[in-house]
C-alpha cells in the first residue's frame, strides 16, 4: 500500500535530494514567547496587502488624465478630475466590494508599519539585534523604511486632495536637499510639480512593481538570516543556554499557530475594511495644486515628520543669494536620516561602549541593560514627542491648548524630556536589578537557614529545590 | 435560499450537541497525554484522540464555509448602490475568523505541543580559513591584483552608469530653467476658477480670492494667486513696491515658500487681542505671512516672504497683472534667492 505522505515526499527528495533539509526545518524551534510573533503580524499584513493590491490594480488608472466624473457619488458629479482618482471613486461606489478591499488594503499598511515599528521595539530592548543578528537588524530596518515609503507612494497615487498635499509636501522636502535638491526633482518629476504626465505611471510602477520586489526580497533576506542563526531566546529556565535552543517544533506545534495567526490578522484587517472607515477620498475631493484644507494628517507612520516639519523654528541657511540650506531639509530630510543612522549604528555603538563582543542568544530583559533601555526610552519618546506635535492642530481644537504655547512646550521638552527619562529609566532598572539580588540572597540565606535547622534536627539535608 | 440556509445551520447544531454528548463519555480524561516519543520509536509523541475537539474544528469551519458563502451571495444579492460594506466585511473577516478558531483548537487540543532542544549554529573557523585559503590561491598567478581590481571596479561602475543614464530621460538634466517659468507678464488679467474676470470692484475686504492668469494653465505651479483687499493705510509694502497694491488689493503667489502646500486660510476678522491683523495661512505646517508688509513671514517654519505680483487696474475696472513675481515661486532650493530672470510659460 503506498503511503499518501511518503509518495511525494520520495519524488521530491529523488528529483531535489532536499528530504534531510525538509525534515530540518520541519523541526525548526521556535521559542514560546507572544512577542516572537510580531514579526509574522508584519508578513501576514505583507502577504495581504499584496493579494489586495493585485485586485486594486485591476480597477485603478494610474493617471492624471483630466476627465468629468458622473457617477453613484453625486455631491462630486460633474467635477473634472484626474482619471486617477475617479477610477478610486469607482473601486469605491461602483464595483462591488471595491471599497471593502481598498479599505482593507489601506488598514493592512497601517498595521503592516505598526507591527514592523513594534517588532522592533522588542528587537531593540531585548538586545536581539546583538552579535550575530547585526545583518538581520540591518535588513530589518531596510525594510521599515522602504515600507514608508512604499506607503507614502499608495496614498499619493489616489489623487485626492490629501494625497496631492502630501506629495506637495514630498516635493518641497525633495528641494530643499542641498545644492541639488532642484535639479534633483526637476529630473524626478519632469517639471514643476505635480510634474509630467508621466510622473503618475512612474510612481504607479515604482508602487506595484519595483518596492514591493525589493521588500520581497529583503523580507526573504531577513528570514533566511532568522533561520540561519535561529531565534534569540529568554532564559526562562538553566535549561535555555546561549548554546542550546529550547522551543516548538514548527511542525506539528508551531503551524497551526502560526497558520492561525495569520488567518486572525487577515481577518481581523478584513473586518477593519467593512467596519472602520479610512480614507474618504470622495470627501476630500479631486487635489489640484492651488487647493489645500486645514487639519489635514498624513497616514499615522509619517506623522512624525509633519511634526518635525512644523516644529522647526522659521530659517533657511543662506551663503549669499545661494541657499545652502532651505528649511524643510532639517525636519523632512535630515530627522529621518538621523533616526535611521542612530538605529543601523547601534549595534556597533553599544560594542564599543561596553566592550562586549560576545555572541548572544539569550535575550536580556530590558533590566538587565539598563544604560540601553535607557538609551532607548529616552530616544522613542524623542521620535514620539515630536511625532505628537505633527498632531498639535488637532490638539489646540480638541483641548483649547494653544497652538504658541504648545510649540514652545515641545521646542524645549523634545530635548529636556528624553534627557529625564534616561536618568530615571536607568535608575529603576538598576533598583530593579537590586531587588533581584536582595531577594536572591535572601531566598539562599533562608534555604541555607533550613539546611542548617535540618543537619541541627540530625536529619538529612533536604533536597535542593 | 434564506430557508436552505437555516435548515443547514439547525441540521448541524443537531449534529454537534449529540455528537458533544457521545464525546464526553469516551474522551474522558483526555488531558495531554504526551508520551516520550523516544520510547517507541515516534519522532512527534503520541496523545490520545480528541472527538469533542474534532467536532469543534469540524464546526468552525462549516462556519467558515458559511461566511464565505455569505459573502457570495450578498456579493450576487445586492445592488453596488446599496450592497452594504460591512456585510462583506463581516462575511469574509467571519470566515478568516472562523478558520483562525478552527486552527487554534488544532493547535491546542489536537496536535502535540512539544518542547525540542536544539543546538545554535556554531562558526566554522576552518572552514572560513579554507575559503579565505582558496580565494588567495586561486589569484597566485596574479601579479598586479589592485590595479586589475580597480580595473574591474572601474568596468562596474561605467557599466551601471551607463545602464542608469536611460533614466536621465525622466527630465531635464541639471536645467533648472522650467523652476522660473511664470505665466504672468504685464497686462494679463487676473480671472476666478471659473474663468471670469475680476474686477477691482469684486473684490472685498474681510475676505480671500484666489486667481489665475487668464487663459493659462491652472495646474501651473505658478498661476494661483490669493488676492485679499487691506485698508491702504495698513499697507507698508518693501522699497520699491509703492504702487503695486492699487486701492490697497494686493496679489502673492498662492503656493507656500515652505513646502509647497496651497496658503488656503486667511484670518480674518482676527482675534484683536492677540492677532490684531489679517494674516494669510499654509494649513500644512502653519507658516504665517502677513499680507500687509510684503507676505513677510510672521510665524511658523517658511524662510521667505511670499513672491507677490504687481497689480493694476484697467480703464473698465479690470485687475491686470502690471509685471512679474516679486521673487521665484514655490519652495526653496539653492537657487532660488537670486534675481529671478522669469521665462514665459507657453500655454
């Protein structure tokens, strides 16, 4: 009788010779640990976010082609547009469960980002990132920040009147790099923005094809560098050593989880999608450049870059009539830059600060690191701080705290709170630490005390543990 | 169908209580289970059966099956203009759900969780030396190694410029020429979104006109302008400027210094006690000008005043621009604070 799992296995492993390394990774472990998961959330949101896109891309027109809507929306009928944006208004109204999908491909890029900025925040305050993960960290934050872009590209292209303010934005951020900023854009996009014609089908292009290639390509990097060195573990018991891995087998144990939280991230981005309302272009309207509203918000993974846009006091660096250093360069252009160099450096930061340069696979608790943790704190509430006044608008409506009086806040706290939070993170992780070893040695004084008692009482010491 | 749908669903319910009961006689003390799979041969430990928790899979996913049938048929069922979103949305998340339920009793109740050691990779210092050995042989009968690798590098590089040069087509080349087109030239008049002339006469205080060069592209960076009417006394504008803003209208370009947004708010009436003037607006990182001094900026992140363009007034009340741009349009770039030389744009 031939067996149904055996079959297949055999031709494959005759025609490829793969059978020991099927059986190895079918045994790979992983650890038992929720935060190990956050990454997958990330690929899972990936994988969708192409499924979805590959439907979008049947109904989308890529471009700016001026054309009059008559459609089911009627507040915009008779509206001349771009051939762009009526075709969204169409994957929205007129093709059944356009809008489902396109919601959802929108929901599935903000929680694609969340998950990556989240993984990384355990990445970071695990010490996952230390020899000799330093190449996986690396792709890793290649990834994070080809996926902002791919995202600002997604909502540019839709054509509403955001979307066209956002690329506005993009566009003076591009001219304001030094020297050759203007020509640099010019070259980009063809002329003045919004540029050529076709400019639209490049950024389409650039969208659909050539980002989501190289972040496939990076992502698949970044498991093979997973799985070549295998994952960090927590030291949960003397059993997880930096040499041995304790963990579930990928088959049977860790499928069906891993198969159900993709399921569950897919499902619940599909009922985000029917459920939750994002982006109503047809609200915002066709965008044309003399056109612009007031509390606009770009996507939530580039607020941190409005924030630091608006936050920069008002100077360009001049050198005679030359201007070496037009004002959006510091928060558009050289903030992020400065984040992303902080963030690859680290690695080899930390090695020189502390003289380690050990192989890790026991992953610390952030207390066992405090001057990192703190470092850490410190830097995120930094991002994070400025990231909050890119919403300062909002708050002056929503609370009546002055627009002024806020920027002033933030000018000096950008700095001064991050600086406090070191020294206070740090301080508790070092008490932290300390109560650890006062309740170790008390729990060793007190089991010595009973061996002790015990040997007195002429019985045998009791056991350990 | 709605009927079909419901005998399904009762047949099933049916089906699972009485299975339930039938379940909870023989799986009792099921628990885990986990035997060494060393023992007797097995790779993954043996465990004993799990009825109750196939029948749960087994509903899970006739749900799931139900969703997605759902979605079909409310897909098929509905008008675009009034098929409901979050029907979909609820049919195909119910179904993923489902799926993500059936999976997770799998993982629990049905396969064996367990805990395997493993070795972390090791290095290979031998085997990096042998590489390190072999490259090194393999070039013993080079004799100039840094100037055929330099050579090599210097093939590379002009074979990629060459292969990026293509892409030089997207625009002009280091021309910076189109960034000082303007539409504007003396005696255009200025018209509404909807192409009508303004007069001088159309224009009130108090509020916020934007126009176009007539008969230009609107799109054109440089076109738009905001035209607001200010007390004449209250004007101070730049030397030079003294008749620029006839019966105290004045015209800037529309387009922001700082980012390129549109300056889309204008305020007005103001706040007397603290924002005593009318003051033009950028809603995307609230750079201030004020309209009375030239656009100068008064607040937020923009370094350059507003270019402002010469207004007059025609013998029949017409507003006519009466030159050029005060300075370039749009954001800043290296250039764009030398004496602007204005190239007429083609319509």
């Amino acid at each position: 009788m031939s067996d149904p799992i055996l079959e297949p296995v055999r031709f494959i492993d005759e025609r490829t010779a793969s059978a020991p390394l099927l059986k190895k990774a079918l045994r790979y472990a992983f650890p038992d640990h929720w935060s190990f998961l956050l990454g997958e959330v990330a690929l899972y949101c990936f994988i969708l976010l192409i499924l979805t896109g590959i439907y979008l891309t049947f109904f989308f027109d890529p471009s700016t082609a001026h054309t009059v809507y008559h459609g089911p929306y009627t507040e915009l009928d008779g509206r001349t547009m771009s051939a762009a944006y009526k075709s969204v208004l169409d994957i929205s109204f007129t093709y059944k469960a356009g809008l489902l999908i396109r919601q959802t491909h929108h929901w599935a890029a903000d929680m694609f980002l969340a998950a990556i900025v989240i993984h990384l925040l355990r990445v970071f305050f695990t010490g996952a990132f230390r020899k000799p993960r330093e190449l996986t960290w690396i792709v890793g934050l290649t990834l994070l920040f080809v996926s902002l872009l791919e995202g600002y590209l997604g909502y540019s292209l839709v054509d509403d009147l955001l979307s066209g303010m956002g690329l506005a934005i993009g566009y003076g951020v591009g001219l304001s790099i030094p020297i050759i900023g203007g020509p640099l854009m010019l070259l980009l996009f063809g002329a003045p923005f919004p540029g050529t014609p076709s400019f639209w089908p490049r950024m389409y292009i650039a969208h659909v094809l050539l980002i989501p290639l190289l972040l496939a390509t990076l992502i698949g990097i970044h498991l093979a560098l997973v799985a070549a060195r295998h994952h960090t573990q927590f030291k949960e018991s003397p059993r997880h050593t930096e040499k041995r891995l304790i963990g579930v087998p990928m088959f049977p144990g860790q499928a069906p989880r891993s198969l159900a939280l993709m399921f569950g991230t897919w499902g619940v981005l599909f009922l985000m999608g029917g459920l939750f309302q994002i982006n109503p272009i047809w609200q915002w309207g066709p965008f044309e450049p003399y056109l612009a509203t007031n509390g606009a918000q770009p996507d939530w993974y580039l607020g941190w870059l409005i924030g630091a846009l608006r936050l920069m006091p008002s100077f360009d660096v001049t050198v005679s009539h030359f201007t070496l250093i037009p004002n959006p360069f510091w928060g558009g252009a050289l903030f992020p830059l400065v984040v992303i160099g902080i963030l690859m450096a680290y690695p080899w930061l930390e090695r020189k600060l502390t003289g380690d340069y050990r192989f890790h696979n026991l992953a610390d608790r952030p207390r066992d690191a405090p001057n990192r943790t703190a470092f850490g704190v410190a830097f995120v509430f930094w991002v994070f701080a400025i990231f909050g006044f890119g919403a300062a608008d909002r708050i002056l409506v929503l609370w009546n705290i002055g627009y002024n009086t806020q920027l002033y806040i933030f000018r000096v706290g950008i700095w001064a709170f991050p600086a406090i939070l070191f020294v206070l993170v740090r301080k508790l992780c070092r008490e932290l630490q300390a109560a650890e070893r006062i309740e170790r040695a008390q729990h060793e004084a007190e089991s010595e005390a009973e061996q002790e008692h015990a040997v007195l009482a002429g019985g045998a010491p009791p056991a350990p543990g | 169908m709605r009927r079909w749908i419901e005998a399904l669903f009762a047949l099933l319910l049916g089906r699972l209580f009485r299975r339930r009961t039938a379940g909870a006689q023989t799986a009792g003390g099921s628990g885990d289970g986990s035997g060494d799979g060393s023992g007797d041969g097995r790779i993954v430990p043996a465990g004993s059966p799990e009825r109750r928790a196939e029948n749960w899979v087994l509903a899970l996913l006739a749900l799931a099956v139900l969703f997605a049938a759902g979605f079909v048929v409310s897909y098929a069922e509905f008008s675009p203009e009034r098929l409901p979103n979050e029907l979909l949305g609820i049919c195909i998340g119910g179904a993923l759900l489902s799926i993500t339920a059936a999976l997770t009793v799998v993982a629990r109740r049905l396969v064996v969780t367990e805990e395997i050691e493993e070795e972390y990779p090791q290095e290979h210092p031998k085997q990096q030396s042998e590489v390190a050995q072999l490259v090194h042989e393999s070039g013993s009968r080079f004799t100039r190694k840094r100037l055929l690798l330099g050579a090599a590098g210097a093939t590379a590089g002009a074979l990629g410029v060459a292969a990026l040069t293509p892409a030089v087509s997207f625009g002009p080349l280091w021309d910076t020429g189109p960034l000082d087109e303007s539409p504007w030239r003396r005696g255009r008049r200025l018209v509404s979104v909807d192409d009508v002339p303004f007069k001088a006469s159309d224009i009130y205080e108090e509020t916020f006109y934007t126009a176009f060069p007539e008969g230009a592209d609107k799109e054109f960076i440089a076109s738009p302008l905001v035209v607001v009417r200010l007390d004449p006394s209250a004007i101070h504008l730049p030397a030079g400027r003294a008749d620029w803003a006839p019966d105290g209208i004045v015209a800037y370009s529309k387009i922001c210094t700082h980012a390129g947004c549109a300056i889309a708010l204008y305020r007005k009436p103001t706040f007397p006690v603290v924002e005593p003037k009318p003051m033009l607006v950028c809603p995307c990182h609230y750079s201030t000008f004020d309209p009375a001094t030239g656009a100068t900026v008064v607040y937020g992140p923009a370094g350059r005043p507003l270019p402002q363009l010469p207004l007059m007034i025609d013998d029949l009340g017409y507003l006519r621009a009466a030159g050029n741009y005060s300075a370039r349009v749009g954001p800043s770039w290296w250039n764009v604070r030398s004496d602007p030389t204005f190239v007429n744009k083609p319509t």
